[in-house]
C-alpha cells in the first residue's frame, strides 16, 4: 500500500506539525524568552459554550474591576473583585497557583503591573470550564449527560458564573431539571436572586432552557 504524503512529507509528519498549531488562532503560538516553557495546545471545549461565556464575561488581557469592568492600573483599588481574562477571579483561593501554571509572576498580573497573552486566557478559561462542567455535573447526579446538550451547557454557565457552592443552593432547579420539566427549571431560576443579579445573562439562560420544554 502507498502511503499518503501531504505536500511532500509523510502524513504522520505533517500531523505532528499540525498539532503544535495554536488551536485558537491558527497559527504558531509565540511566548516571550523570559517566560518558562509550558505546553500551549489544549483540546478545547464546545465553541458555543466558548462564545457564551466570552459573551457573558468578557475578555481581557489586564485586570479589571469585576464590580465597574474598568481596567486597574498599579495603586488603584476595585469597588468588587480584580479579574482578568474570562472571568478569572484573581482573588480565589487557587489563583496565585493557577497563574503562576502559565509562567507570570502573580503579583504582577494582580496589582496590573503584567497583561497575559492570548494563549494564557484560552488556558484559564478551558481549566474553569472543565472545573464547571463538572461541578454541574455533581450537582445534578448521574443524569447530567444524558441531558441535552444546550441544558449541559446552561447548567455549566452557571456553575462558571457562581461556583458549584452557588449553584448547588438551586435545589428545585435540579429536581425540575431531573424530572425533564424544563418549564418549571426556568421558573426556578427565575424565582432567584442571581437572576435580577445577572441582568441579560439570566434572561438568555432563562430563555434557553424554556425552550427545551414541549
């Protein structure tokens, strides 16, 4: 049998090359020299649940104020929580780690003296969307992947916006959600808090998950 080439080289060649490509932007991604070495090509997740959240978040390369969206500069303090990238909350417990994964100096990105590249947002954010998805998935059982899959992935904003801690106190959402009573899921969460907290993103979550109804 003849192997197939790709342009001259051995297809297994060509697919070693392929993967070292930045899976965001299509091209090769760059890191400064002073920076330490860290591997920058991950399988990413649902490019709907990707576009939602950077919809809901935002993306940012510096650190803002989570409570205004303005930027902080070094010696200015926030009304709310210093933020950065997707909704990275720079004042969590594990965010010194998380920050330091990526090769930064935490201070440094927290007090805004460093921005982060691309490829580190992509990264923060794929890590708090796995911790997501499976926080929604403890919170409703042994059910959660046999839902649909726009009802994964409301479950999984949520989770993303408010911490399993947050989520698990939706008690009448889960036993709604594991009945298939998508009407009254979106009553619930309707009748909450973090709706009239949450403005357009409550609202278009709510939305989604009615429409799974009959």
């Amino acid at each position: 049998m003849t192997r197939k080439t790709l342009g001259g080289i051995g297809l297994a060649t060509a697919m070693l090359l392929l993967s070292s490509v930045d899976l965001f932007s299509g091209e090769q991604p760059t890191q400064p020299s002073n920076e330490k070495t860290i591997s920058k090509v991950y399988i990413p997740p649902e490019e709907d649940l990707v576009k939602t959240l950077t919809m809901d978040e935002g993306r940012r390369n510096w650190v803002y104020d989570d409570a205004t969206g303005k930027r902080l500069y070094p010696g200015q303090q926030p009304k709310g929580k210093r933020t950065i990238g997707v909704g990275f909350n720079l004042e969590r417990a594990e965010a010194k780690q998380k920050i330091e994964e990526i090769g930064l100096n935490y201070a440094d990105v927290k007090y805004g003296k460093k921005e982060i590249a691309d490829w580190q947002i992509d990264k923060l954010r794929n890590d708090d969307i796995a911790t997501a998805k499976k926080d929604a998935r403890n919170y409703i059982g042994e059910r959660f992947d046999s839902l649909p899959k726009g009802v994964q992935d409301i479950l999984t904003n949520m989770a993303f916006n408010m911490g399993y801690g947050g989520l698990s106190g939706f008690t009448k959402l889960r036993e709604a959600v594991n009945r298939g009573d998508y009407n009254r899921a979106a009553q619930e969460m309707e009748n909450s808090k973090w709706y009239s907290q949450t403005g357009d993103r409550s609202k278009r979550l709510v939305k989604k998950m009615r429409s799974y109804a009959p």
